[in-house]
C-alpha cells in the first residue's frame, strides 16, 4: 500500500514538528488536539510528556479511527522541576538565568495511534548550559525572540549558543519530535521511507 493510501495525522499546533515531519515527505494533515496540558500533582515531568503525548494523539484519533495519529510533548527537567514555554521576555530571562551552568533533561515524548494499537516512547536530550552573563542572555532573546519554546533556548537556531553539550541518540527529539524513532515506527506502520518515485 502507497502512503498516500494511508492517512497520517500530526496532533499539534507546533511549527516545529510540523517541519520536522515534512523532512519524512509522507503526506500528513495537521489537526489541533484540544489537551489541558496542566501537570497533575506529584507527576514527574517524564510521566507529563508521556502522558501529554498519548493524550494529544488519542484526543484526534478518537474522531479519525481510520488514520495513524502522532502525538508528541516535550518537558524540559531542571533538577526534578518542568521548564515549561515562557510566553515574554521576562519569564525567558529568568528561565536561562536558572538554567545557566546547569543540566537540563528534555524530555521528548512521542505517540503513534491508530484504534487500539498505540506504541509510546520518550527519548531523553541531555542539555548543559553555558555560564552567560545577562548581557549575553538578553541579546540572544532579543534575536531570537524563542518565547513558545520550552526552556527559551531554540538549539536549531542562535540558542545553540547558549550551550555547551547535547547528548542525545536522536537529534531532532531536541527540537521536538524524535524523527529517529519516529521514522521507525512509521515503517512498521506499513510507511514507506523514503516513498518510491
């Protein structure tokens, strides 16, 4: 069966895993989950992007029984605590000064659904921050303006400077959707990658 036989939906309102997506060249169609993506109490920012991920996917799949459904969330993990997107200038210079110097875990949470069969993984980015001074902070925000990204730092743009190391076995999971695994469970899916001309 060719790709365009199957329907494949992203659940998200993010550009960013939007144009991840693309780079797999399968056709896709992008419907907005409508999740309350608040942390329940005494869940741990791995729980959250699981379960944020899983429910996304579901929260489509559940009026398109036919299609496969990706979900995906990302948390951003300082020392136990989420990071979440800071929406203003303000609460993204206090989130970089936070993190200056320290570890921050990405956690990269990806759901594919379609009926009752779904597989959800999480895969895991290691971020160390630079030790940057508010001037330095400052002038990246203003560049880059990251306010709808979770932990103010844009790694696929000028936010690369801010870091010191990446460790990851899935580059893009970083940027939002893990393409590695993704790509994956898409051929088991019955996807063909890359599509034949």
């Amino acid at each position: 069966m060719s790709n365009s036989a199957k329907k494949l939906i992203l659940a998200s309102t993010s550009i960013y895993r939007r144009e991840l997506l693309e780079r797999l060249r399968i056709p896709f169609d992008v419907i907005s989950p409508k999740v309350d993506e608040t942390p329940l109490p005494g869940e741990s920012t791995l729980e959250l992007a699981l379960r944020l991920a899983k429910a996304k996917a579901a929260a489509v799949a559940k009026d398109h029984p036919e299609a496969w459904v990706i979900g995906s969330d990302q948390v951003a993990d300082l020392h136990g605590a989420a990071i979440g997107k800071p929406g203003n200038f303000e609460r993204a210079m206090a989130q970089l000064q936070l993190m200056r110097g320290a570890t921050v875990i990405f956690q990269s949470a990806l759901c594919l659904m379609k009926g009752d069969a779904e597989t959800t993984v999480n895969v895991p980015t290691e971020v160390t921050f630079r030790m940057l001074s508010d001037d330095v902070l400052e002038a990246y925000l203003h560049a880059e303006e990251p306010y709808d990204c979770a932990g103010s730092a844009k790694s696929e743009g000028l936010g690369i400077s801010l870091l010191e190391s990446i460790k990851s076995n899935d580059p893009t999971a970083l940027i939002g959707l893990p393409l590695i695994v993704l790509s994956g469970l898409l051929r088991e899916a019955g996807f063909v990658i890359p599509a034949k001309k």
